[in-house]
C-alpha cells in the first residue's frame, strides 16, 4: 500500500481527497502549508505528493527544489486552472502531472493508477540507454548517430512528465515510433496506445471518430459510438497529419485540451478526457500556421515539447544497422535470414531516400523477395543516386519570386515537383516529405 501527502491549505478539499485516496488503498496525511509539508516528509517519506500551488506560506512550487525533501516522491501538482505556463512549469521543476481543481474522482483515480517512483523510471531509461549500446535500438527507435542520440535525450526527458509532445519530420522517419516510444517509458504504459492518421479520414466523420456519437446524432448512426478519446482513456492518443484536421475540429482540439474534457456529437453530457496527446505533422509549423492549415492558438497548445526527426540522409552512418535491423525482421516473419552484400550496402549509402526509413524498409523487403540466394546483392535495391549541388541543373529549380503567397508558392512547388517525377505520386510525396493523401488532396484542390 502506498502512502500519499495532501499539501492543500483548505481543509474540506484536504478532506474529501484524503478519503478518496484512501478509498484507493493509499493511506493519506494532509498538511495546510509548506511548513507543514516539510516537516510530514520528514517524518515520512510519501510515494505521491498532491501539491496545491497556492499556499498560505508561499508557492508550492518551491517545494520541488527541495530535491533532498521530495527524494523518490511522485509530485502531482493541483491548480485551478490548466495553461501552458502552468505544463512547462511541472516539465521544468520535475512535476508528474497537475491536476485542476477542483478535483473529481475520476480524476484521482487516474492518477492513483499510475503513481510510479521517479527511481523506476530513470532504471528504465538507463536499461534503455545500455540496449542502445548493445544493439543500436532505443525504445521503438533504432540508431547511434548524433541526430539520433538527440532524439533520445528528449524522449527520455519527457516520457515520464504529462506534457503534451510535438513530433515533427518528414514523411518516413519514423514519428508514430517516437510517440509509441514515449507512450512506453510513461507511467501510462498499462492503458492504450491509440494511433490516428487525421489525414486518412473523411471530414465528415473525423470528428465522430475522434469524439464519438450518440445513436441517432445524424444519418446512419445506429449506435453510440465511442470515439478514440474514449478508448484511449488512461493512455495515449498520437494525432499523426495534424495539420490535415479541419479547422472546425482543431477548435474542439484546443477546448479538449484546455479544459480535460470533450462531448460526443449529438450529446449534451460532457465526458473527462483522461489522454495524452502526441501530436505530429511532417509538415513545418509555423508554414502550417502561416498557411491557415493549423490554427496558432492550437499550435502553442501542442508544441509544448518538440521533438523533430532527422531525415535519413543526416544520418546515413546508421543505414548498416537499419538494414540489419530490417533483414532480420523480414527474414524472422518468412522463416529465413539473408544479409546485404558490401555492394548492396554501397548503393544504399549513395541512395537519396526522400522516403527515408520507410522507403529503405520497402525496399529491403522487395530486395529480399527478389533475392534467390542469402545474400543480397545491388540488382534489385533503388538506382538514383545522389547529385552534387554543383551539378544540379536549372530543370531541378524552381524560382519563386519575394512576396509570393504561401498557398501560390506551395502549389507551384508541388506541380513542378510531380512534372519532376513523371507524375508519380508515390515519387512526388515522397519527394515533398508528405503523405500521399496529403498530396491527393493538394492536386484535387488544385484540379489536377
């Protein structure tokens, strides 16, 4: 049974979440100022501190620098309201999560579930940190270059706060392994991981599919529905194309957010929102703002942690233990090993890879199927090469003139890129580092 301190300076609150953490199986003290929290610490050392920010005898906050105070306590803020200031100030004094008052039991119960000491989380990232030096992988992620150590500092950093993350990079390099990555170092691990493509669903029915519905809502729904808030109650929701959300649907996002709580379409009872939200987009930010693709007051909102992923050609030095990576994952599934030849490797090592690690896993596994014997030669792996700068020609450029509208430079870019490319889409995405159904969309909207 764990044991839980109360910091909140009014006594009936203090009360009524004392007799719930104890109806969780926690016993609970409570203490109505910092003096008295120090000294309840001292006394006993709590597994979870419930700290309410405003006390008669100063911030709450100060009490998490008091890193020989607080030890191995798991320190869960409470505040009246939720805000950004608020998120980067638990992330940067050490905070689990925080809170809004006042606090419902549905609330407590979430955060009872999921109290872990801060001692176990940092074995597991040093268990990690020894695997990547083993064997190259970290989490879902594999690779030991420099870009790629980066990424796992910040995955590291951030997987056992509540902090809603930011993943951005382009088409292929691997943004639903990151948030998978995050989601398993946090203390949600236990609760679903729900992964959804906002550029893969109709406008018409994302905000069901999100949200949910009740039966008889619109035309066609003949159940209520519960949309992935609600299944991935406890866990974490990635939100992969983000800037592919309708902006009607982004607004809802943002009061998500903001207030922890959401409503099915068609219903007037408001639901907790007990999820964590991974963002991605594998297109920038701030061009995705300045476009009107993504609003800014949900921009700010999600990008409370960023983490982008480095192309593959910023680190081609991990290419060897990608491809052995794949080829024994492919050779694992169809019962029989094969490994890249000094040629085959080369080649690989002067290949573009506009689809970075997705398009080298699609063309390893297409490599292995044509491969008669064990080893895989340079025959059947991708042929374009590299073009030095220098060597480029004006048909590869494309001059766009100072004050050209966003939306007009985009469309251009795209048109002269599919001309590029033969008109083959799958080429043409790849090449611009977004989906294919981002660039369907594009070229209907253009009328191509």
């Amino acid at each position: 049974m764990g044991h839980a301190l109360i910091v909140e300076d009014d006594a009936d609150s203090a009360r009524m979440m004392a007799t719930l953490v104890g109806a969780e199986g926690f016993s609970a003290a409570t203490a109505r100022s910092l003096f008295d929290a120090r000294r309840q610490m001292a006394m006993q050392q709590p597994d979870l501190v419930l700290l309410d920010l405003r006390l008669p005898d100063g911030d709450g906050m100060s009490l998490l620098d008091e890193h020989e105070l607080i030890g191995n306590s798991e320190v869960v803020l409470m505040t009246g309201h939720a805000s950004l200031e608020t998120s980067i100030q638990a992330l940067r004094h050490g905070a689990a999560d925080y809170l809004i008052k006042p606090v419902s039991a549905q609330q407590l119960q979430g955060i009872l579930s999921r109290v872990m000491r801060p001692a176990t989380l940092r074995a597991e990232v040093d268990q990690l940190t020894d695997d990547l030096h083993r064997t190259g992988r970290f989490g879902h992620l594999v690779g030991r270059s420099e870009p790629m150590q980066r990424v796992y500092e910040q995955l590291a950093r951030v997987a056992g706060t509540s902090v809603t993350v930011f993943v951005t990079g382009e088409s292929g390099t691997g943004k639903e392994l990151a948030a998978r990555t995050v989601h398993d170092l946090s203390r949600r691990r236990s609760k679903p991981f729900l992964a959804v493509n906002c550029g893969a669903i109709s406008p018409n029915l994302i905000e069901s599919e999100i949200f949910g519905h009740e039966k008889g809502s619109f035309t066609g729904a003949e159940r209520q529905h519960h949309g992935f808030f609600e299944r991935a109650h406890g866990g974490t929701l990635f939100l992969d194309e983000i800037t592919e959300m309708p902006p009607a649907l982004q607004v809802k996002l943002l009061r998500v957010l903001e207030t922890g709580s959401f409503m099915r379409v068609g219903s007037t009872v408001s639901q907790e929102a007990d999820v964590r939200v991974v963002a991605a987009s594998n297109r920038d930010p701030a061009q995705a703002v300045a476009a009107g693709a993504l609003r800014e007051d949900l921009f700010y909102r999600l990008n409370v942690f960023p983490i982008e992923l480095p192309p593959l050609r910023e680190r081609r030095e991990d290419l060897p233990l990608l491809v052995n990576h794949f080829l024994q994952e492919i050779g694992a599934r169809e019962g029989a090993f094969k490994h890249a030849s000094a040629a085959a490797l080369a080649r690989l090592a002067r290949y573009r890879w506009p689809g970075n690690v997705r398009e080298l896993r699609n063309a390893l596994q297409r490599a292995y199927v044509m491969t008669a014997g064990n080893e895989i030669g340079d025959q059947w792996l991708p042929r374009d090469v590299l073009v030095p700068p220098a060597a480029a020609g004006d048909a590869s450029m494309l001059r766009v003139p100072v004050g050209t509208p966003l939306a007009a430079a985009e469309r251009q870019l795209i048109l002269a890129t599919l001309e590029h490319c033969g008109h083959q889409k799958e080429r043409t995405a790849a090449a611009l580092g977004v989906s294919l159904k981002t660039l369907y969309n594009r070229l209907k909207e253009y009328g191509v």
